[in-house]
C-alpha cells in the first residue's frame, strides 16, 4: 500500500493570529497566505493536518464543546476555498494540571496517531510550527522537513523547499 505524504501545521501561530487562548470565532483571525499555501500543498498531493496544544481546556478557559465549535468553523473556511483539512488533532492537556501525556508537543503523540489513521509517510512530510516544540514534535515523530514560522513571507520559502 502506497503511504501518502502531509503537511502538519500548528493552529495558533500558522493559521490564525497568535493570541492567548483563541477558543471564540469572533477572536479567530487567519493569517494572510495560508489559504494559497494549503491549496499549494494539497495539489502536489499532500493531506493536510492540524496538530495544536490547547492547554486552555485543561486549565479550564474553554470546554472541548468550545474547541469543537470553532474548529468545525476553520475546516469549514478551508472548505468554502476547495481545501481539505484531513483531520484536526488538539492535546487537551497541561502538565502541570492533567500530568504527562503523549499527545502534548513536543512529544509526537498526535502525528504519530494521524500517521496510523491515514497511513503516512513521515519522512516525506512537512511540519510548521511557530515554536521550537512544534519542530521537536517533527523531529521526533520522524519528519525531516520541520519548519520555523515567522511571518506570511515564509509560506513562499517553504513552498520552494528553501531553509528558513
């Protein structure tokens, strides 16, 4: 069976604007350039995943209802423009509240999970993430290309398999 290849991204940093504990739609702002970078990625023939702690759940900010509304909202956003979000994996943990798991970035918990579901070949994926334990979670999940987001001029470097 032929594995098929993903891009990984972290929610909060990647799709939309950073700000502490987006759980509301009207809190929730894309960042500009994403939505050509996924449709970029998903006509070369990669599925599309989102990997993203939510330590607001566990420290009770937001319930899982709440997470689930705004997600189904920003898969739906992709949708509308001819984007397909394979599956959204969210850690709803905090070690300090709810104790060690293996979902929590930088552990590899959930694309190792979306590796299994969808029959993936980690070493031909791509990661982004805008913090340092999104890139360990590459790492330790097998994928070689992990990349650094800082701004929207990024996406066009990563497109071109250019080191950031």
């Amino acid at each position: 069976m032929i594995k098929s290849k993903a891009l990984f991204l972290d929610r909060d940093g990647v799709i939309n604007k950073e700000k502490n504990y987006v759980f509301k739609i009207e809190d929730f702002e894309f960042i500009d350039g994403i939505f050509d970078f996924c449709e970029y990625f998903q006509r070369k023939g990669y599925l599309i995943f989102v990997i993203t702690n939510q330590a607001g759940i566990a420290r009770g900010f937001y319930s899982e209802n709440d997470f689930s509304t705004l997600t189904d909202w920003m898969v739906g956003q992709f949708e509308q423009r001819n984007i397909c979000i394979s599956k959204v994996y969210h850690c709803p943990h905090h070690p300090e509240i709810t104790g060690p798991c293996d979902c929590r970035k930088p552990n590899p918990g959930m694309i190792l999970q979306a590796a299994d579901e969808f029959n993936l070949e980690l070493r031909e994926s791509i990661l982004v993430g805008d913090y340092e334990h999104d890139l360990k979670a590459g790492e330790n999940a097998g994928i070689v290309k992990n990349y650094l987001f800082r701004n929207k001029d990024d996406f066009k470097r990563i497109s071109k398999g250019e080191e950031i």
